[in-house]
C-alpha cells in the first residue's frame, strides 16, 4: 500500500515537471502569463515554468515576414483608374507589443499599407505613378515603418508590383510612344543632314581655297618665269646691241635666224598641212645661220678664224610661161 501511493507521488510528481517544460524553437517568441498577465517572454531553446501558474500565451514569429498587398483601383491625381498591387517585408523585434498592443498583427499590416497605397498614388499624377515607383515605395516606407514602431515591428521594404491602368491609357500611351520615337527618328535624320551638308560645304570651301591658292601660286611662278625671260631677253637685245655699236653687223642675224627658225617650225607642225612648200629665198637661211656661227666665234673670242665663203643663191627655176 505504501509502495503504491510512493509510486503515484512519483508519477504525478514526473508530469508536474514534465508540464511546466516548455522548449521554444528557433526563430520564435513565446510570451509566458501568470493567470493571464504576461510577465516574460520565453527564448529558443529549454524553459521551466511553474504549471498550473503559468502558460504559453502567444507564439510569435520573429523572422522578416512577408505580406501581400492585394490588387485594389485607385484613381490618381489626374482621375486615371489603375489597378496596383505589391508586397511588404516586416519583422518583428519586440514580441510582447506584438502579443499585446494589437490585435490581429498582419491584419492591421495589411491595412495600413492598403489605406497608405492609395493615399500616396491618390496624391500623383498617372504618368508619376509609372515612372516614380523607387518615390512611392519610399514614401510607403517611412509612413507605415512609423505608424507600426508602436507595435513592435520593424517594416524592412516596401514594394509595388504591378501598376495596370485601363486598356484604352495603355493603347493611347502605345500612340504617344510611337509619335514620340518618330519625332527624335525625324530630328535625328535632319541632324545628320544638316551635319553633312555642312560637312560638305567646308569640304567645297577648303578645295576652292586650296584651287585659288594653287592658281594664285602658279601665277606667281608664270610671272617670275616671264620677268626671267624678259631679262634674259633684255640681256641678248643688250648684248646684241652693244655688238651692233661696235661695228659688227652680223649680231642682227641672230634674232632674225631665231624668228625665222620659229616660222618654219610653225609651218611643220601645222595640222592642215601635208606637204610644205618653202620659198627660194628660204636657202638664204643657211647664210643667217652662218653669221650666227661667226658671232659665237667672236663671242668666244676666235677673231682669227677665217671668214665664212659668201653663199650663192640657189638657181631658179623658170615657169611655165618664162621663155628658157
């Protein structure tokens, strides 16, 4: 009998123990009352509390959270209609506050966020909307972060989704984008005509400047070559009439044999002419020549060379109706 009541003191002395263990996982919170009045919060791992006294009052998630934000219409600032949807990050830091200062936790989330959305988009036009999202989620960020520090809960990031407006802003903003890359592809084409006309112009520019400088650089040559020769020219007219002067006549015959030289030559080359015809008078080159001889001979200083023979005129010949 006494064996009996020793072995039921131990039993229920084993599961009075075994009830007041309570093993918290990692990642969790537990809040402990005390007849229903929180008094701690239990940590991961082995915890011992007095049972029938104590108990587990709220299990609280400690990881970042991820919450949906449903998709709602919300009309902008310019009464456009757009559906938006999107996603908040969140993670509780103190687990009595979020045990006992609201009541549903994701719920009011959830709400928070939902009546933010619409008031910070309700406040932009459409276009800001689509192009301002980095804006949006900011501001969403710091007003319900704050609004939920009361809470004990930390809002890590905010994010929209999707932004849909109605099918007939899409189609017109489809015609606005068209026109708008047809307007820089026009512009675009203009530039670079522009740009190669001008580049064509300077391109005409430098070639006629470079052809007036060319032509005014052959100018300059022709004219010095021309003032050479008239020297040259006024030196031989000099030297020919100094030679005249000192009694010698056959200097003369130097330009007239050059003259007459340049006359015969014109005649060869003549286009228009087969056949050349020279007059009698035309042996009498040979004498011109001559005295060219004899004037280099005195320029060079042979004055007792002997003469040159007298030449005789080649004989003519009689017409046709000259008697023999």
């Amino acid at each position: 009998m006494v064996g009996t009541f020793a072995l039921f003191l131990a039993i229920l002395a084993i599961a009075f123990v075994f009830a007041g263990v309570t093993v918290v996982r990692q990642g969790y919170r537990y809040t402990i009352e005390y007849f229903g009045k929180f008094v701690a919060t239990a940590q991961p791992g082995f915890n011992f509390y007095m049972p029938f006294f104590y108990r587990v009052g709220k299990k609280i998630n400690m990881m970042e959270q991820v919450l949906d934000i449903p998709g709602q219409e919300i009309i902008t600032r310019d009464n456009a209609m757009v559906s938006v949807d999107g996603v908040v990050f969140f993670q509780v830091l103190d687990a009595a506050k979020a045990a006992y200062e609201v009541s549903d936790l994701y719920q009011a989330i959830l709400a928070l966020m939902t009546t933010n959305l619409r008031t910070v988009m309700g406040s932009m036009d459409l276009d800001e909307t689509l192009s301002k999202r980095d804006e949006i989620n900011a501001r969403l960020l710091n007003v319900v972060d704050h609004a939920t520090a009361a809470w004990g809960v930390k809002i890590t990031r905010v994010e929209v989704k999707d932004i849909k407006p109605p099918q007939d802003i899409v189609n017109s903003m489809g015609r606005q984008m068209k026109a708008e890359r047809e307007k820089r592809a026009s512009i675009l084409e203009a530039e670079g005509m522009r740009a190669s006309e001008i580049l064509r112009a300077e391109g005409e520019k430098q070639g006629q400047i470079l052809q007036a400088e060319g032509r005014r650089e052959a100018a300059f040559r022709d004219a010095e070559a021309r003032e050479r020769a008239a020297e040259a020219e006024a030196k031989a007219t000099r030297m020919v009439s100094d030679a005249i002067a000192d009694g010698n006549t056959q200097a003369i015959n130097y330009f007239v044999a050059q003259k007459y030289v340049d006359a015969v030559a014109k005649f060869a080359t003549s286009p228009n002419s087969k056949t050349i015809l020279f007059p009698v008078e035309a042996t009498q080159l040979i004498g011109t020549l001559g005295g060219i001889g004899a004037l280099a001979k005195e320029a060079l200083g042979s004055d007792d060379a002997p003469p040159a023979p007298p030449q005789r005129a080649a004989p003519r010949r009689p017409g046709p109706f000259e008697q023999q």
